[in-house]
C-alpha cells in the first residue's frame, strides 16, 4: 500500500463523538511508551503525526487520523504506566472497553510489545481479555533496533509460548523498529489485504 494521504482529524473520550464509523478501523494499543505513537509516524511517513514523547503516558485520548480517505488509523493511550493513579487507570479501562466494545467499524487491533523483554503480565492479562471479548487483534513487536535479532527471536518464541498455555492458535505477529523502518510494507500489506476481504 502507498499512503498517499494521512491527516489527523480529532481526539476523543467518547466513541460517540469519534468519526462516523462508515471505514475500516485499526487501533493500536499498549504499554505506555512502547512506540505507539512513533510506528503511527512510521507507517504514514509523517514525523510529527502522532504526538511522541520519551516519558511515558503522553497519549491520553482516542486519536483519529484518516489515511488515504479509506481508513482510520485510532492512537489510543498505553497501559501498564506505574506512576498513573488507580482512579486514572479505572477511567482508562472504562474508555477503552467502551471503545471495544460500541466501536462497530473496529477492524483489527494492533496490541504492541517492546520486544526486548520477557511476556509481563499486564500484556498477556490486556491479550487475554482481547481474546475472551472476541476482538480481533495482531501482535507487534516493537523497538527491534534495540538488541540482535537473536534477542527478539527469542522475546517472541517466549511469548508463544505463554499464549500457547491459553490459546489453541497463535495471532499474526509482526516485527518493528520505527527508528528502521522495519516492518513497514508487512504491516501496510495486512492492512490492505484485511480492508480487501
Ligand atoms: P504513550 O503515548 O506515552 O503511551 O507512548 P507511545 O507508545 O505512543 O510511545 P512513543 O511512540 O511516544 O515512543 C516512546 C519512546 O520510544 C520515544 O522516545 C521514541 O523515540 C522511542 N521509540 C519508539 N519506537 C522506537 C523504535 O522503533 N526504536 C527506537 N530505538 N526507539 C523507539
Ligand atoms: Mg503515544
């Protein structure tokens, strides 16, 4: 797929007031500052798209952008952020089950994983949730650029591997870094094979 166009168009608590819901959607999610909003950037070959921050917490709200007039890409705000209040938290979970569960265009979510470490627990208890909802999600690995290939192969093979504990079969996984590019074309073909289907 060639982006020809990406433009952001608001930010949202409540799915109400998102976009009319009339085009495929994609939503990525994840721990807080695991480069969300960077592989936004990365994608749509726009620096400054999605707001990027090295402390973690920066995305707060439900953010559409529209790409190429056919599809919305969502920016939703990470979890797993150890300084965020309970209260905060619980107001997160309720905006994006919310989210989950009225979005009706929601195609596919993109659940992002900083490949450097071992499965945490947060991200499996936010997969399995995903999972028992019935949403249909992909895995991303992120930040490859960080550490050998050997290491992310191995970040991956472990979380499989927990997974399989639960799931009789493994979701799509994908491999990033938005500092190479890597993972660009894998990402934009699934992209445009799920909106083909
Ligand atoms: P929140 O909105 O706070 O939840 O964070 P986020 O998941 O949107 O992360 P963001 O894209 O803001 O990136 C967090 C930090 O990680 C920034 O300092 C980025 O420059 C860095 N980063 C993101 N992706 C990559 C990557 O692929 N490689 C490297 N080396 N750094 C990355
Ligand atoms: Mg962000």
């Amino acid at each position: 797929m060639v982006i020809k166009e990406a433009k952001f168009l608001m930010s949202n608590t409540r799915v109400e007031e998102c976009p009319a819901p009339d085009k495929p959607e994609y939503a990525f999610i994840g721990r807080s500052n695991v480069g969300k909003s960077s592989l936004i950037n990365m994608l749509t070959e726009h620096k400054g798209l999605a707001k990027t921050s090295s402390s973690p917490g920066k995305t707060q709200l439900i953010n559409h952008f529209l790409i190429n007039d056919t599809w919305y890409l969502v920016d939703l705000p990470g979890y797993g952020y150890a300084k965020v209040s309970k209260g905060s938290r619980d107001d997160w979970r309720k905006m994006i089950n919310y989210y989950f569960q009225k979005r009706e265009n929601l195609t596919c979510i993109f659940v992002l994983i900083d490949s450097r470490h071992e499965p945490m627990k947060t991200d499996m208890d936010f997969i399995n949730h995903l999972g028992q909802i019935g949403v249909p999600f992909v895995i991303v690995f992120t930040k490859a650029d960080k550490q050998s290939s050997v290491k992310t192969d191995s970040t991956i093979a472990a979380y499989k591997r927990t997974l399989l504990q639960t799931w009789d079969e493994l979701p799509r996984i994908f491999v990033t870094s938005a500092e190479k590019r890597t993972g660009r074309d894998e990402l934009l073909n699934f992209i445009d094979e799920v909106n083909e289907q």
